[in-house]
C-alpha cells in the first residue's frame, strides 16, 4: 500500500494511471477504483505496469506471473526511485542546484568526488563555482557547463579539472551501479542518458527517471551538499585493492572521451579560461601490488592520450600532485580520497603553487 500511494502521489502529470491489478484480489479492495483482471491484462493499451511492492522477491514474483499472463517483460517495470533504500531521494538535483546557487562566479571546478571532497572551497583563493558532483563523467561536466554557460555574463578566468588517470575509460551512463545507487538521478532534468541503452536492465530506471523525477526533486529539493569525511583511513598499507575502473580498458570509451575533452576544451578556450588540469593526490602507500601496477598503467595511458590531444588544444597545463601526500595516511578518509583535513591542506597547496604564479597579488 506505501508503494501504491507513494506512485500515486510522485508520478508525473503527463502519466495516467488507468487502473490497478493484483494477482489475489477481484477487485480493487482499497478504493473501489478501476479494475483489470490478469487475464484481460495483454488486450489493454498501456505503456507500463508498476510492480507496489516493496521487496526485491515479491516484484520477482509478480514479475513472473505477468509474463506468464503475456505481458512483455519490457512493459513491467520496478518503481525504483520510490524504494526505501534507492538513493534518488537524496540526490540533489544538479541542474536545479546551478540555477539557485550560482551568481555568476568567473572561476569553476570541474570533476568528480575527487574534488567534491578533495578541495575545501571556502579556502580556496578567489571566487569559485564548484561544477563537479559525485561520480561525474566527462559527459555530465560538459553538459553541466552547458547549463551554466547560459547565466555567465563575462569571461571566464580560472578552471579546474579534477580527474584522475582512469577518467578517459570512465563513462557513468554505461556503469549498471550508477543507476542502481541513484548517482544518475542528479541528470534527470537534461533527460539526457548518454550511452544507457548499452547497460542491460538500464531503461528501467530512465522510465522511473521520467515518471517521477520532477515531483520526487520538488518534495525532497536535496541541497548539493558533500558530506564531511573527518575520518582516517585505517587499513593496512600494501592491501587496498583499486577499484574495477582502474583495471578497465574501454577503447570505445576513450574515443568517444577524447573527442569530448577537446570539444570542452575549446569552449572552455573561447569561454576566455583553458582548464588548468589537476590530478588528485592518493594514499599511494596503502595500494597492494596489484592495484600499484594498475595506476602506473593507466598513468601512462593518461599522459599519451594527453599528448595526442595536444595536437589540437596546444600545451595543456597539468598539475599532477597523484604522490604529493603518498604516505600521508591522516590525510585520507580511503585510499583515494582526502579527508577534511587532507583537503585543507591541498587546498593551501592549490593557492600556493597555482593560483598565487597566476595572480601575484593574490593572498
């Protein structure tokens, strides 16, 4: 019953819903409202059923049972963005979140959760807009510029670019967890889901997107807020294993990234501010072996692809600070994140060699 309501209540006003069905009922016990028997399911004109469920075995079986009934599989969809533990009602919504928030702020950074953590705006010298969100590809920083762009006045005067080696094989709308963990919920706005068609099972979560996302957003209007990491990492050093990204090669992906990064590049260019390049620092010490090899291989691929790029951006400025804090264990919540105290410290580092060589008078 909390699932049926909370439907009713967050779906979109451009959905109806026609009536209701249930596999050991005759009728509507609840309201007496418009009715279907499961028979009579297949001759009906709908665009989906949604399964009022709340545990993953009870969709299962419902799921099963339609089908047996005739329903297609592609019509029967899970109100994922509705249940309990799915992370769309806690998701800001990125788009929205530029438009209250953002007044015209000359500086950006743009980038992932290597920033969102990893650099403490506040210290930051100057007046920065922080673009970058949790899990964000290429692709979304790009599209988010796009909404951005259309609210600066004047030129832009200093970016940052937040990625680390992996970012070039790294593609969000192909990651199955990124809509599973509602990280892809942040985009529902632009309606834009990139490669989601490649990623099995994806589509179903797009519909949700459709169904709900404005509603769900205006109820819960989530604040992008980075939630504080005050702790310290505390595994061993030589066992952490990298995550799967670092171990992927995506050849697809990387062309696809490439194009993309110039593309960026030069819209940054014409914006009046080329992206100055930085690579966050890492808890070297605490990697394994493997995960060791892992890094130095996508190191190398990162610089080539770089060079190759060149050709059409010119010189791009890199400052690759992966070592600076390498055996710095207190200043990481994990192996690839800074913590609070961390991040201050690389934020001082950013002022100090970065921004104070390109404004001399900045203090």
């Amino acid at each position: 019953m909390t699932i049926r309501r909370e439907i009713e209540f967050f779906l979109d006003d451009g959905y109806e819903i026609v009536g209701y069905s249930d596999g050991h009922y005759a009728f509507d016990i609840w309201e007496k409202k418009h009715f279907f028997p499961l028979e009579e399911l297949k001759y009906q004109k709908f665009d989906f059923i949604l399964l009022c469920a709340s545990s993953g075995e009870g969709r299962a079986e419902m799921k099963r049972t339609l089908q047996a009934y005739g329903i297609p599989s592609e019509k029967i969809i899970s109100p994922h963005v509705l249940l309990e533990k799915y992370g769309a009602k806690k998701q800001a919504d990125l788009f929205a979140d530029i438009t209250r928030r953002y007044r015209g702020e000359r500086s950006l950074i743009f980038g992932l959760s290597y920033s969102v953590h990893g650099i403490d705006k506040r210290l930051l010298k100057g007046s920065f807009f922080d673009c970058s969100a949790l899990s964000m590809d290429l692709y979304y920083n790009y599209r988010l510029y796009g909404w951005i762009e259309k609210q600066i006045l004047t030129k832009l005067e200093t970016v940052f670019w937040v990625f680390p080696y992996y970012y070039f094989d790294y593609d969000m709308s192909r990651s199955k967890t990124m809509y599973e963990i509602g990280r892809m919920f942040g985009m529902w706005r632009a309606d834009d889901w990139h490669n989601y068609q490649c990623v099995p099972g994806a589509v179903e979560y797009v519909e949700n997107y459709r169904m709900f996302g404005r509603k769900i957003s205006q109820f819960y209007h989530m604040p992008k807020e980075p939630k504080l990491l005050t702790s310290v990492y505390g595994g061993t050093n030589g066992t952490a294993m990298l995550e799967k990204v670092w171990f992927a090669d995506h050849n697809e992906t990387v062309a696809e990234n490439q194009e993309l990064f110039v593309s960026f590049w030069k819209k940054m260019e014409a914006g009046g501010g080329a992206p100055i390049l930085i690579v966050p620092p890492f808890y070297l010490k605490g990697f394994n072996s493997i995960s060791k090899a892992a890094c130095e291989k996508k190191r190398e691929k990162f610089y080539k692809i770089l060079h190759e790029i060149e050709a059409e951006t010119g010189k791009i400025r890199v400052f690759d600070y992966m070592d600076r804090f390498a055996e710095r264990r207190e200043c990481f919540s994990d192996v690839e994140h800074l913590n609070n105290a961390g991040a201050a410290e690389f934020t001082e580092i950013i002022n100090r060699e970065i921004l104070a060589p390109l404004f001399p008078g900045i203090t």
